[in-house]
C-alpha cells in the first residue's frame, strides 16, 4: 500500500480522492489551511489519516506543511490539488506552493498536479507577475497554465518520478459551483489512479489527463524555454531551488 499526501484534503476533489484511497487501504496524510477545518478531517483520523495544517498562501507555513510531511517519513505519492478561484491567494496557493512542496518535500515515486481545460485560455507570460499576489497579474486560467508548465517541467528533469497533470472537468464542487456541467464521482478518479494504481497504464509521466485519458496540453506548457524561465522565476521569488 502507498503512503500520499493529498493538498486541499478537507473538501470537494480532494476530500473525495483521499476517502477513495483510504478505503482502498493506503496510508494517507492530508491537508487543511487551519486548526477549524482541519476539524472536518476527524472522520478520516480515526481511519488512520495523518493531518498536517498550514496556509498554502504563506510562505512560512508552506514550509512547516513540507516540514510535517517529512517528519512522517517519506511519501509514495503528492497529489497537489489545492487551488482558489481568485482573490489575492491565487498564484501563492495554485502555482508557488506546488513549486516550493515540490522542492522541500523529499521526493516521491509519483507526482500530481492538478490542472483545468481553463489552462487553454491561459497566458504564457511572466512579464511583470507578482508571485506575491499583492497585486493581480494573472487569472487563473493563467495560474493552471503555470502549474501545468511546472507539471511537465518536472516530469522532464526528473526521469525518476511518474509525474503527470490532470483535468478533473468543471464539476460541482464549493470552487466549481452549481452550476457545473462535469460528473463529480469522475472528478477525483483520475488523480486517485495515478497516485496509486498498478496498472501499467498508469506508470507514465509527462502526460496530461481528462477522465483517464490523455489530452495533448496547451503548447505552451511544452515549451521548454518557457519552463525554464517559470521555474527560474519561482526559485527567485522563493529563494528556494528545485533539488
């Protein structure tokens, strides 16, 4: 059985994914911004979930996350599915918490980074972006674009690890709305998959997936030179270095 650490765990595609793995005996550590919604994952707790806490949109808490997760030994799988829709928080949780996860957490056998059809409409310019989101430089069908290049930039230099971004479709979730059009039971499937699953299908990297299928990404987020400046970007803002 794995051991996977899921971001963003306490609802929605995260909180689905992790029931679904636990269920299939895995050993998972999940995530919540803070002590009260860390509350809601008491259910999964007393199945043998582990429970870190930390702000994605903070810098030092990104780090206290990392540090947890090492603390309980090394993973099998990250599953970074955390994201917000807007607001000040957006690239801080949806593009440098991933990037910083990713280089402070002692690495994996397997990486998911959670994208969106959205990332299409996404822009691939860093000129003048504000990691900080102290001022809004980027939406976030950009910020999907970013954490989509991020994805296959890892997959790239990192030969060693299954690593592979994932579309769960417009579902019904709080972020997705109501009004939503895509099935919620596939939302989580594809990503619990790949975390865990044996199947050959599932040991490959540097692919970008719809419900179990792969999709060719946006160009964009194939263009090496373009990863490479998002990523030298990102080792600036943070001071932190891919290993």
């Amino acid at each position: 059985m794995a051991r996977i650490f899921v971001t963003g765990s306490v609802e929605g595609l995260g909180r689905n994914a992790a029931e679904d793995l636990i269920s299939d005996g895995h050993e998972l550590v999940l995530h919540a911004r803070n002590d009260r919604r860390a509350d809601a994952l008491g259910d999964l707790a007393a199945k043998g979930a582990h429970v870190v806490v930390g702000d994605l949109a903070r810098m030092d808490e990104v780090r206290a996350v990392a540090e947890g997760v090492n603390r309980l030994g090394r993973m099998d799988t990250v599953i970074h599915n955390a994201g917000v829709l807007q607001g000040a928080s957006l690239l801080p949780v949806n593009v440098v918490a991933p990037y910083v996860l990713t280089a402070l957490i002692e690495r994996p056998a397997r990486l998911v980074y959670i994208s969106s059809g959205m990332h299409r409409g996404g822009r691939p310019d860093l000129t003048d972006v504000d990691l900080s989101g102290a001022r809004r430089t980027h939406s976030y069908s950009d910020s999907k674009l970013l954490v989509t290049a991020l994805a296959l930039f890892i997959a790239r230099t990192w030969p060693d690890v299954f690593t592979n971004a994932v579309d769960p479709g417009w579902v019904p979730t709080r972020m997705g709305g109501a009004a939503a059009t895509d099935d919620l039971r596939l939302g989580h499937v594809t990503q619990a998959w790949l975390a865990a699953s044996n199947d050959p299908e599932a040991h490959v990297t540097g692919r970008y997936w719809f419900h179990q299928a792969q999709h060719q990404p946006a160009p964009a987020t194939q263009d090496e030179a373009f990863q490479e400046e998002l990523v030298d970007a990102l080792g600036r803002y943070t001071g932190v270095a891919l290993p």
